[in-house]
C-alpha cells in the first residue's frame, strides 16, 4: 500500500483487479475483519448443511461473507462515486487467505479464518 499515490492499493482475484485509494482499502479491511468474526461466532450455532450470508458496508464499500460453517467466500462492491466503481469475488478457496493477508498488511483487529 503506497499512501502517496491516489490509489493506494491493488486487490484483485481470478479474472478481475481494482484500485483502491487509501481508505477505501481501510474499509475492505475493517469490513473483512467484522464479517470474520461475526462469521466465527455465528459457525458455532450451525449444522453442517445450513449456510449463511452476513452483509457489512462503511464507506461506500459493501462487503458480503456468504457460505457455511465450513467454507466461505466473500464478495464486495465499490459503490461507483463520480468517476468509479468496482466489485470482485473471491471463492470459498481463496477467501481465509484474502482475510488473512489483509491482516497481515496492517489492517486492524485480529481474524480467525
């Protein structure tokens, strides 16, 4: 992440890569973290069949973890602002290691994957 340039981040997935200022890449942060965890609490109460969806959104990005007590993947979308917008997937494999590189970059809080 590089504060001095307008985007100051680059997050991307199979298929798909975006752009993201400084806070924008807080928030992509901040919102994996949040949904993590309240993923980490809710997998405790579900059977293995039962899935589930937890939206998160701040900033103008939202931010979706969808899956089971298992596996799950995360989406989000950059609301578009006046000269922009964007949204990338990443898949049940991918996501843990997405969550925990964001942790790893300096992102607040800890996360359980």
């Amino acid at each position: 992440m590089d504060p001095a340039r307008p985007f100051a981040a680059l997050v991307g997935g199979e298929g798909w890569a975006c752009e993201l200022r400084a806070a924008e890449f807080q928030a992509l942060c901040h919102g994996v973290a949040v949904l993590v965890r309240q993923h980490s609490v809710m997998a405790e109460q579900l059977m293995a069949e039962e899935s589930i969806t937890i939206n998160h959104e701040s900033r103008g990005l939202w931010l979706e973890l969808c899956g089971t007590a298992a596996a799950w993947s995360l989406r989000f979308l950059l609301e578009p602002d006046t000269d922009r917008g964007c949204e990338g997937t990443w898949s049940a494999q991918a996501s843990p290691q997405v969550a925990m590189a964001l942790q790893q970059l300096g992102c607040s809080g800890p996360l359980q994957a």
